[in-house]
C-alpha cells in the first residue's frame, strides 16, 4: 500500500516537527516511511534550492522563480518519490506543488493556470493523498521565523523577506484551496500545542489507511 502525504504550512508553522513524530509514529506501526522537503530532496534539488533561497540573487524573476521550483520538483518526483511508491512505501513531504500554487500563485500573483499546465508537466500528473496545512496567521509564522533565525536555529530565505501583505495572500490561498477540495486536505490550527496537533493528523491518516487496507483487500 503506497501512500504519499504532503505538509503545507508557512515557515515557523512546525511542519517538521509534526512530519517526524509522524515518521516515527508510523514506523513503529511497521510502514515503510520516507522523508523528503521541497525544494530539494535530490543533488540538482539541492542545487537549485540554493539559487532559489540566495538573498543575493534580487533580480530573480517570479517566473524564473516558478520554473525552479518545479524543476526541483521534477527530478524528485522522478528520483525518490515514484520508485518509493512503487515499492509501496510512505512518502511524506515537507511541501510539495501546492506550495507553488500558494507561493507564486496567490502569492506573487502568476496566473494560476499556468503554474497548474507546469505542475502537471513536471510530476507527469502525481498528486497526494493527503495534504496537512498547519494554519497560521502570517504575523506569527514570521514572528516565530525571526526568533528562529536570531537563534541562528533557521535559514532566512528570499521568500521570508516578502511583505506582510505577501504572506496573507499565501494563506488565503491555501485555505481556498483547502476548501476547495476537502477530501485531500487537513487544515489543523498550528497554534495549538504540538500534541494536539499530532493527535488531529494521525487521526485522519488512520482514516486513511483503513479504507487504503479495504482497498488493498479487495
Ligand atoms: P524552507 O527553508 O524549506 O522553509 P519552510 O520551513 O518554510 O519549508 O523554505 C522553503 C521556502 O520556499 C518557503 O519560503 C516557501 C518557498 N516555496 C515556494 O515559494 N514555492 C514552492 O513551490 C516551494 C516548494 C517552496
């Protein structure tokens, strides 16, 4: 049984919290778990990672900005996420296409089409089963990102230095998506405690992977 499940969320939401106590959690239950974060994931990932999140690189245009997201994208989904899930393994993913969409969609404003036509071209049309968005309000996640970054214990990037303004408009985004399609996200209020919030996603994810067994069954 092959599950693949994306985490949504702005920085300082503790997505990577909740992925690795779910990691846990699951391996102990006997699965095949994987972790992954976009962008990144793979060798040429990593490389355009690092271009992407260069508060050097100013002159970056939103398209140029979109294409290398995706083309991250492309070379993971390729590399790590399919041949796992043709092992019938777990994938879970510190964000995925739907971050392009909130991000340079809703975000920088490209049309939204189009960063569809381009997700679609590069993950060849592979979709999650489940998306968790940890909500916040754009004032906190920043907060917590600042305290994280003058404790040296997180990366500031090109995004983080976006304006207020910016950073709603990607939380509208992915609550409209979110309502938009119910039956693949989670919206959980991340500015409840850790366990609570664990306690809300593993109980969709056992959801999940009861009707995935009477899938598997039949
Ligand atoms: P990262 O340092 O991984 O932070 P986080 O903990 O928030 O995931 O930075 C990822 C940044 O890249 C984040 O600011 C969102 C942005 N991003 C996009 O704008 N579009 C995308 O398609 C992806 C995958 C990420």
């Amino acid at each position: 049984m092959s599950l693949f499940i994306t985490f949504e969320g702005p920085d300082g939401s503790g997505k990577t919290t909740q992925i690795e106590l779910l990691t846990a959690y699951l391996r102990t239950l006997g699965y095949d778990v994987l972790i992954t974060r976009e962008p990144g994931g793979t060798s040429i990932g990593d490389q355009i990672r690092d271009v992407l999140h260069d508060v050097k690189n100013l002159e970056m245009t939103d398209e140029a900005e979109c294409l290398l997201y995706s083309a991250s994208r492309a070379q993971l989904v390729h590399e790590v996420l399919r041949p796992h899930l043709a092992r019938g393994g777990i994938v879970l993913c510190d964000r995925f296409a739907d971050s392009s969409m909130a991000y340079q969609g809703y975000g920088r404003e490209l049309d939204l089409k189009a960063i569809h036509f381009i997700t679609q071209f590069a993950t060849g049309g592979l979709r999650p089963h489940l998306t968790v968005y940890l909500d916040l309000p754009a004032e906190v996640g920043i907060e917590r990102k600042h305290s994280a970054h003058t404790a040296e214990a997180g990366e500031w990037n090109r995004l983080d230095q976006q304006t207020l303004d910016f950073h709603r408009r990607v939380r509208q985004g992915y609550l409209k998506m979110a309502e938009a399609e119910p039956s693949r996200w989670l919206v959980v209020d991340a500015t409840r405690s850790i366990t609570d919030t664990q306690a809300t996603i593993r109980m969709r994810l056992e959801l999940l992977l009861s009707k995935a067994k009477k899938v598997t069954v039949k």
